[in-house]
C-alpha cells in the first residue's frame, strides 16, 4: 500500500478547495439537506487481466452527508486481503480537521493527518506541508520540503492540469462526486490510491489523462439520469464500477 504522506499533494488540494468553496455555506447551515441527492456508495477498480486484484470500497456517512469513512478492501488473492478503515473528524465549524487510518480494525498512529485553519477559515496546514492559493488563476501550490507542486481547478472544482498532466471531461453527464456534499470523497480517495483516481471521483466524468508521455483515454457508461456506472480504460484496459445511494 502506498503511504499516505506520499499522496499529500492530492489530499491538500482537494480539501482545500472544499474549504473555500463551501465553508460559509457549511458553518452557516446547522439543518440537514432535505434534498435527496446520489452519494457514491461503492467503488471497485477490476485491473485488467487479474479479476483478483481489485480494490473495493464501501462509502458510509453521517446524519449531515458529510462523509463519515471509507471502509476500503484490497484483494491480491482469495486468501490474501486487508482491510483499511479511513475516518474523518470535524470541528464545530464542520471542517474536516483530522483523518484516522486503521489497519483491520487497529488504528495506525503514524498515519494519522491533522488539518489546521488560517484566521478566514481556509486550510493553511496538512500535516507539515503548506499550502497556498493564487485566486486569479484558480491554482494552489504545495510547497512539500523543497517541492512547489501547483494545480489549476475548473469552475466545477475538478483538477484539469496537475504535475504536467491534463485532464479532459466531459461535460454533458455526471461523475461519481457529482452529489457529494464537499468532495470528500475525491479528498479520501485519491489519498488512498493517488492521483489515479482523479477518474472515478470527479464531478464530471474523465474523457482522457494526459501526462505527456502517454495518453488514457476513459470509455464511460451511465445510468438513466447521466450518472457514471462504468469506465474503462484503453491502455490497460482496466475497470472501475460504481454504485451510489440515495441521501
């Protein structure tokens, strides 16, 4: 499994942008949603050629739809899996300020991320690494040790360029995180798994992933209202599967 310290580039930048997207509207609102809405509640990633070497991962969450964890299975044989729990905590201000991981049920100290807050509410900290965000061009930087890593962000909070790579959607249907409250589910993800998963949690569906020594390219299915049920992947062929619930 890959370490999450790691993948932080992923996770600051996402969080942060739900920060600054929805903060107001998060700290002002004590009442639930009463619009029901699609949540993802299951994914799985088939690797092409190898049925059991897949990931499985089960969504719950909380009263509010905020996500409360991702219970995550990684098969590598029919004897050979383990099982990891990703747990998120809030503030009063329902800002995700810490996120637990627990391996079969046991809690993993070293891979515990707090999250701290700047004086305006917006994520300054992960861990150790910084963050900054440059509002005219819609960019974050993660200055990670001696590292500046920049990211550029649609108007639809999705990433298009990150680390030389560019991502196409399409716009007309609806991605995985298209309902989700604050795109935890992208931040929890992609801190898992890494920067692959940019694919499955969007708010619009992938069409290609561009990291300019080659291209994938996605060949999406969707269910009658345009949410995506399957992509697969052209290189490799791989599959990722979604199913969602009702909130």
């Amino acid at each position: 499994m890959k370490n999450n310290h790691l993948l932080l580039p992923i996770v600051v930048l996402t969080i942060f942008l739900f920060n600054s997207c929805s903060k107001d509207d998060d700290s002002s609102q004590e009442q639930e949603d009463p619009v029901v809405k699609k949540y993802l509640s299951t994914y799985k990633h088939i690797q092409a050629g190898n049925s059991d070497y897949t990931y499985e991962h089960t969504f719950l969450y909380n009263s509010d739809k905020t996500l409360d964890k991702i219970i995550w299975e990684y098969y590598l044989d029919d004897s050979n899996n383990e099982v990891y729990t990703y747990k998120l905590s809030y503030d009063s201000a329902k800002r995700i300020n810490k996120i637990e991981q627990y391996l079969n049920d046991e809690i993993l100290m070293d891979e515990t991320t707090n999250i701290s807050y700047d004086n305006s509410g917006y994520i300054s900290q992960i861990g150790t690494f910084p963050v900054s965000f440059n509002s005219i061009s819609n960019t974050y930087t993660l200055q990670m040790n001696d590292i500046s890593i920049d990211y550029v962000f649609n108007n639809e909070q999705d990433i298009t360029v990150f680390d030389n790579i560019s991502v196409q959607y399409d716009p007309q249907n609806k991605g995985a995180g298209y309902d989700s409250k604050n795109q935890i589910l992208s931040i929890l993800m992609r801190s898992i798994l890494g920067s692959e998963l940019l694919l499955p949690l969007s708010k619009r569906p992938i069409l290609s992933y561009d990291n300019a020594v080659n291209e994938k390219l996605f060949s999406n299915q969707y269910d009658e209202e345009g949410y995506l049920i399957k992509s697969t992947e052209s290189t490799f062929n791989d599959i990722y599967e979604f199913s969602y619930i009702n909130l």
